[in-house]
C-alpha cells in the first residue's frame, strides 16, 4: 500500500477496476476493500468519479516522472501518453464511460498542454504573440490531442501504433508556425 490514504484510496479503485467496471463499484466496496470509513473516503472526495480523476492524474505524473527523460521532444512525451494508457488499459476502460469523459479529457490536457506550450514557445514568431492569444492556441491543440487520445479509448484501444500519431503530428507541428503568424500582434 503507499502512503497516504488518498494513494490507498485510489489504489483500491485501480484494483476493482481490474475486474470491473465502474459503474458496478460503489463507495461501500472502496472503503470495505481499503479499509477506512465512508466519511474518511468523503473527506477526500466527492465521489467515485472525482477519485478517479485524482487517481489517474497521479498515475500519469508518477508515470512521467520515471518514463521521461530530460531532452524529450513532445510528440515522444505524447506517445508516453498514450503508450501509458495502453498499459493501462484494462483499467482505462473499465473507468471510462460518458459520465466521466470529462475527467479522463482533463487528465490528457493537462499533461499535454504544458508540452504544445513549450512547443508553441520554440517558435519565433510566439514572441510576436499576445499571451490571451497563445493560450488560445495552446488550448486548440491541447483539446485535438486529448480528443484523439478519447476516440482511440472509445474504440477499446487497439495497439497504440494504430492511432497514426505520426500523421497528426505533421499537421499539428506543421501548422504551429503557420497559426502564430495569424496571430501576431
């Protein structure tokens, strides 16, 4: 078990989840399983839905932490990405459902925004940007990554090599360039 009881917690869901999906896990087999109270589970979250989304966003950062390396370029990063949800899987898809789209989008974005920003900054032409502008682009091409990496969940998850992430990023790096000189100031 790790060290905090909100580790404890979500480890426990990532262990029903193995075998289940989400909607047949209740509260009451969280706590049962981890062995904590329900107020002690409610103390740290809303629902099964909100642990979820913690859970995986630490799953994601741990993941990070120990698969990337300094000097990484983004589109590598996002390959980690997806390759850490196909490792994933089982449980991935066992959590995911319409309820909680939003929560798996909002994990993908936040990983990949600070990586399409720091790609947008390499440019010379985002100096030339106003900021409101850039964080515009910058949200544009965070939601096309999340929204490829949920069509891709939705359709099970085939082998990773078949989302043809190479194909979208010529057009998202190509297109970079092009959309900060529309924007310039």
């Amino acid at each position: 078990m790790r060290q905090t009881t909100k580790e404890a917690l979500a480890e426990t869901l990532e262990m029903l989840l193995e075998t289940r999906n989400i909607d047949k896990i209740t509260v009451k087999d969280i706590v049962t399983e981890c062995g904590v109270n329900r107020q002690t589970f409610y103390y740290h979250f809303h629902d099964i839905y909100d642990l979820m989304e913690w859970a995986l966003a630490d799953s994601i950062e741990q993941y990070a932490e120990q698969s990337l390396t300094a000097g990484m370029d983004w589109m590598e990063q996002i390959r980690q990405l997806f390759h850490f949800f196909y490792l994933h899987r089982t449980v991935i898809l066992h959590g995911y459902d319409a309820t909680n789209r939003m929560q798996y989008e909002r994990a993908a974005i936040k990983w990949v925004s600070p990586l399409v920003r720091e790609k947008m900054e390499s440019y010379t032409q985002a100096a030339d940007v106003d900021e409101g502008r850039k964080s515009f682009i910058c949200r544009v091409y965070s939601r096309t990554i999340a929204g490829l990496l949920l069509e891709w969940i939705e359709e099970g998850m085939p082998d990773q090599r078949h989302v043809r992430l190479d194909d979208y990023f010529i057009i998202l790096d190509g297109s970079i360039g092009y959309v900060l000189d529309k924007f310039k100031s």
